[in-house]
C-alpha cells in the first residue's frame, strides 16, 4: 500500500481519521489512538515488504537506543560527547550505507521513508545535545519517528513541536477549526498531485503515460528538438511542484485531522525574487532544517576557529556545505550532488551580491528590478530542476558524444 498514491490508502486513512474525528470533537486527546494508528498504518505500508520491514526495525531500534544513550549521559550530567558523537554516527550510518550502496544498485538497509525518518532522528539528538529536550518518553519518540502521516514525504516537522500538539487537549471548535482545514488541504493536494501533476507528466512522457492507462496522450510538447528540450524543462518544474506540493498538502491535511498542526513544506515558491527568497518558499522544512541544524553550527563552528577572513566568506562556504549535503540527502548520484552544488553556489554568489553590490541596493525595490529578479531567479530555478532530473546531463553527455 503505497501512501497517498493507491485507493487502498485512502481507504484506510478514512477509517483511521473517523476515531481521531471522534475523540476531537470530544475534546479528548487523540495522542495514543494516533500511535497505535500510525502502528498499524505503518504496518499496512510494509506488509508488501518483509526486507524494508526488516530494515525499518533495524533504524528504530538503533535510533531509539541512540537516543536512550544520549538522554542517559545528559540527564546524569556527564554530557559525554563520545556517547552523543557515537550517537549520532550511529543514527546516520544506515541512510550512509543505503545511499552508498543504492550507487551499486544495492538495496542496503533502505526502506521508504528513512531519509525523513533519519532527519528527525538526528534532531533530537542534537537538541538533546543543546540543552533543549530533558525528557522524552517512549511513546512520545516512537510517535514522533512513526507518525504515518509525514512518514514516507515529509514534511520534516520538529519534535517539540509535535509533542506539544500531540499533548494539546483541543476544544471542540478548535478541532472543527483544524479538522476542517486538514479535508480541504487533503482534497487540494489530492487535486495536485493527482490531476495538475499527471497533466505535467503526460505532456513530458505521452508514450509511456499512453502505455500505463491505456488512453490514448491528448497532450505533447510540440516543436523542433530544442524547442521541445526547453519546454520540457519547464514543464518539469511544473511537475515536480504539482507532485511534490500535493503529497505535502495531503501529509499535513492528515496531520490536521489528529489534531498535529504539521508545517506547511511550500510557500508560492514560483514567486521567488532570488535564490534565498527561493529556498524560503520550497521544501521549507527541509531548508529550515538544514539552516538550523548545518548553517548556523558551521558558521559558529569556522568563526570560532576563524577558518575564513570574513563573516562573508564563512557564509558562502556554508552555503556550500549546506547545499551539497542537501544534494546527498536525496542521494549519492552525479544529478544530486550537481544540483546541491549548484545551489550552494547560487546561494553564495546570492550573498556576495547583496551584500557588496551598490546597484543591488539601490534598485531592490524598485519594480522594474523585482520583475527582472523574478525572471532571472525563474531561469536558475529551471536549470537547477534540470539538473535534479537528470536532464542537463543527459544533454551535455549527447553534445560530448556528438
């Protein structure tokens, strides 16, 4: 059962939400029925699947003792490094191996959801590390880790945050009030995804999408050959917003209707005024995870041991790092890493104009230089998704092999 793609989903999630419903319109906690629904929910996901199960078991039980370790020496006192730096070595290492071993065709410890899964998980640790979490039950982490409705696309939400909505005893408007935005978000993401998305997929594949469903294409790219590259560009960014964007809206729309106010993962991404404004506005969880948990700790990190001449410098190099582990996060490939490469360097080359550049000041706010930010902003954009796709590399490979 794959989630938010087959109809055997949306059953279950039908009859899982009429309980949750139940209990919030009786101003009763909905915490525990949500674990066990997310038990259950997560079962269904890998009934199809004994080997991601199996690899699925192995993450939990490594995560959860990591973070027992760690609580432990914390709450002692002891705040040993070791055992948080072992930790947290530990919690990565299976997204390491199925990333490394997916280059090989390999499928090594990987199940669906282990890079979101393993994001949270290293989250906790470093707030564990920082102070910010002293407690934390078993129930309250197992739910965190397994709660079905971000459990396989995000978006990655953060763990104090979602214990205390999970704590929350609603009243009843104000569950109607969230109840009521999680159908709508549902039914808007189950439009994009389901209907905007497979538009944009069929104008980019009409053969394939033809043989699929066996109706015939209605839609093409029409034109010569570099036209119709150019368009297909395009229309993949269309895509991959339309997908993306809908699996998210449909995730928090679930969320909603247990009473958890996930975080919203987009934001009119396609409105950017440049690259920064971009990442502001697309996988915004992602981004913001990557910002607090990578960003800021390598800025402090190189400003305390000055490894760069200038806060600029120490920013730009961030952005590097920041960007070319969000390459790798989606994998190990020559695609991803170019495209968290390239972001990076957009993202520094960002920085380095608005800070230093004296036009850029003067005509930010003008509305003849927004619209031009916007466009120019839109192409990079493209190029990057490009990138992402495979599709850049695709065609530098034809050109080098004439």
């Amino acid at each position: 059962m794959g989630f938010y793609t087959s109809p055997s989903f949306f059953m279950a999630l039908a009859a899982a939400v009429v309980p949750a419903a139940v209990l919030g319109f009786m101003e009763r906690r909905i915490k525990y029925y949500g674990f066990a629904a997310s038990c259950v929910m997560v079962g269904l996901l890998f009934a199809g699947s004994p080997a991601g199960a199996a690899a699925f078991a192995v993450f939990l039980a490594v995560a959860f003792a990591s973070m027992r370790a760690t609580l432990a020496s914390w709450k002692s006192g002891r705040k040993c490094m070791a055992v948080y730096r072992t930790s947290l070595v530990a919690t990565i290492a299976p997204l390491v191996i199925y990333k490394v071993g997916a280059v090989f065709d390999a499928n090594l410890l990987g199940f669906i959801g282990i890079s979101y899964l393993t994001f949270k998980a290293v989250q906790v640790l470093i707030e564990i590390r920082d102070g910010l979490i002293d407690d934390l039950g078993v129930v309250d982490y197992l739910y965190f880790l397994t709660f079905f409705a971000t459990f396989t696309s995000g978006p990655i939400d953060r763990s104090r945050r979602f214990r205390e909505d999970a704590d929350r005893r609603l009243s009843r408007s104000e569950y109607a009030d969230l109840f009521s935005r999680g159908i709508l978000f549902l039914l808007a993401g189950a439009v994009s995804q389901l209907v905007l998305a497979t538009i944009a997929q069929t104008a980019l594949d009409p053969s394939a999408t033809a043989q699929l469903t066996g109706v015939p294409a209605v839609i093409s790219i029409p034109g010569p050959a570099p036209v119709r590259t150019i368009a297909r560009a395009y229309v993949y960014a269309l895509y991959l917003f339309f997908d993306f964007a809908g699996y998210s809206l449909m995730a928090v729309g679930a969320s909603y209707c247990f009473g958890i106010a996930t975080p919203q993962n987009f934001r009119a991404p396609f409105a950017a005024q440049d690259m920064k404004d971009f990442w502001n506005r697309w996988h915004i969880t992602l981004s913001t995870w990557l910002r607090d948990f990578v960003f800021m700790r390598f800025v402090r990190m190189a400003s305390k041991r000055k490894l760069f001449s200038s806060r600029l410098h120490t920013a730009c190099a961030a952005y590097l790092v920041d960007m070319l582990l969000m390459g790798a996060w989606h994998g190990l490939t020559i695609d991803y890493l170019a495209y968290g490469l390239y972001h990076g360097v957009l993202l520094a080359l960002t920085e380095v104009y608005q800070k230093r550049s004296a036009f850029y000041k003067r005509n930010k706010r003008k509305r003849w230089y927004r619209a031009l930010s916007w466009f120019v902003t839109m192409q990079l954009v493209v190029i990057g998704f490009a990138l992402f796709s495979g599709q850049l590399t695709h065609i530098i490979e034809r050109i080098i092999n004439g």
